[in-house]
C-alpha cells in the first residue's frame, strides 16, 4: 500500500476521494472528478521538482479557476428540452 506507514496520509486519501465521490453525485459526471485528480498529482509532482510557495499559490488559483469555470458552465449552460406529447 502506497501511503500504509502514515496515518495521516490514509486520512487524507480517504477524504480526498470521499470528496471525488461527492463531486461524482453532485455533478452527474466523473470527468470533474478526473480532473480535479489530475491536477492533484500535477501540483504534486510540481511542488516536489521546485518546492516553493508559489506552487501552492498557483494550485490554489488554477483549482478556483476550475470551479469558477465549471459552476458557470453549470449555470449558464444550454438545457436539454423535453419534449412533451399531447395526446
């Protein structure tokens, strides 16, 4: 197991994915959650090569971008029209 030694660390995965999971229902699509997952590792791969605050500050910013981003395209995007017979 990758984070087995530390408890903290399998604390933290389990909130991390508790939260995928929200994000999964809340949403209706796994692709937000794939994301947000990917640019977790983004950043954490970043801050391990430069190990500086500005990694922390450009994950903070570009992840509230992304949810700016995606809950105005929830808000402002086209909606489906069903259709309706009458008989």
């Amino acid at each position: 197991m990758r984070y087995g030694t530390s408890e903290l660390s399998m604390l933290v995965v389990i909130f991390f994915w508790g939260m995928m999971g929200l994000l999964i229902v809340l949403t209706g699509s796994i692709i937000p959650s794939l994301i947000f997952h990917d640019m977790n590792n983004l950043f954490y791969k970043l801050n391990m090569m430069f190990s500086s605050d500005k990694v922390i500050y450009a994950t903070v910013a570009v992840l509230a971008l992304l949810l700016v981003i995606f809950i105005v395209a929830k808000l402002f995007g086209k909606k489906k029209k069903v259709a309706v017979q009458n008989d």
